[in-house]
C-alpha cells in the first residue's frame, strides 16, 4: 500500500488536488481519509467550550486514532473512521467503514507536524498558496457550508488561524517532497504525482 500525505493551509486547494488524483488514477485503487475526521472527541464539552477550542492547533487532532488506523490499514484490515460536524464542533457519533486500497491519500493541514504519521507516508506533498487567496476560500467556504457569519470567520482567522499556520502549518513546508503551488491549477506537479503512483501501481 502507498500512503500519500497532503498537507497545506486551510484553503489552499488540497481538496482540488485530492480529487484531481481521484479522478486520474484507476477507480476504486484509490482511497481518502481526511485530518478532519479525527478531530478529537469533545461529547464531555458544553456547545459554547467547544466553539472555543483551537481547532487550528496540532494537539485537536487525534493523532493516536489516526496512526492507529493507518497501520491497520497497511495490514489490509477495514477501519471504521469517524464522522464529524462542524456544525456541532464534534463527532456525531457514526464512523464509514473504509476499506485499505493500493493508494492511501492522508489530507489535512497539520498532517505532517506530527512525527509518527510523516514515518507512515511514501509521499508527502505540500500544497501551497498565497495567504490572501487562502483567506478569500475559507471565507466563502465557511459562510456557505458551514453556517458561520463574516465577524466569526475573520475574528477566528486573525486570532487563531493565522497564527498557527505560521508557527505549525507552513514549517511543515521542509517535510515535503513536493511542493505544488496552487494559485492557479498547477497540471505539471499533479501529473507528477500521477507518475509517481502509477509507476508505484
């Protein structure tokens, strides 16, 4: 099996990159799991403590889960992998049964600050973007998607997702072995990528 990280800022277009792959390598060899379901559990937190919680920093991830089901994964054993509400800031409670395919892809925006799951990747990729173009994405992504409002995203932005992007996410940038810059669709690093995991195939 070929485990392939994909890490970046938030809305930097890893999700366009994830699903470019998917739609070029052969179907049903490829499978995703995403950061965002192993948000850790926050059921003995009030509603109000969790719209607290630095969701931005590497210690919300569940990390250990995540190792966990790699590697059972690797053995070729199904994991059931959580599902979560970033309505309710928290997991609902159900989990998709996701089966180990040829080509894993990890993607999320601390994957690789964490020294375990990096050990666990063939391939890490970085997918970078310019800061403003990041903020205009998360903006409408999370007034349309996620039921915030303007003041609440940019409050959250200034005071908590900027920073940890500059101090966990964008170091990470040293830990990758491709880069792909993503300000506009970039076909030659995906086709790459494409190379790279056909030959592995």
């Amino acid at each position: 099996m070929l485990i392939i990280g994909i890490a970046g800022g938030t809305g930097c277009g890893k999700t366009t990159v994830v699903t470019k792959l998917l739609n070029e390598l052969p179907e049903g060899q490829v499978g995703v799991i995403s950061q965002d379901s192993y948000y850790k559990d926050t059921s003995h937190l009030s509603y109000d403590e969790r719209v607290n919680i630095n969701f931005d920093h590497p210690r919300s991830i569940d990390f250990e889960l995540l190792v966990n089901h790699l590697k059972q994964l690797k053995k070729g054993k199904p994991i059931d992998q959580p599902v979560y509400s970033f309505v309710k800031h928290n997991r609902t409670g159900d989990t998709i049964k996701t089966k180990p395919r040829k080509v894993m892809i990890v993607e999320g925006i601390l994957i690789l600050t964490n020294p375990e799951i990096r050990k666990l990747f063939d391939i890490k990729i970085f997918v970078h973007a310019d800061s403003d173009e990041r903020l205009i994405r998360r903006l409408k992504r999370d007034i349309s998607e996620r039921g915030r409002d303007i003041d609440e995203v940019l409050t959250r932005y200034q005071n908590t997702l900027k920073p940890m992007h500059d101090q966990f996410i964008e170091p990470t940038k040293e830990y990758a072995d491709i880069i792909i810059p993503n300000n506009r669709y970039n076909t030659v690093a995906v086709d790459i990528v494409k190379t790279i995991i056909n030959e592995r195939l």
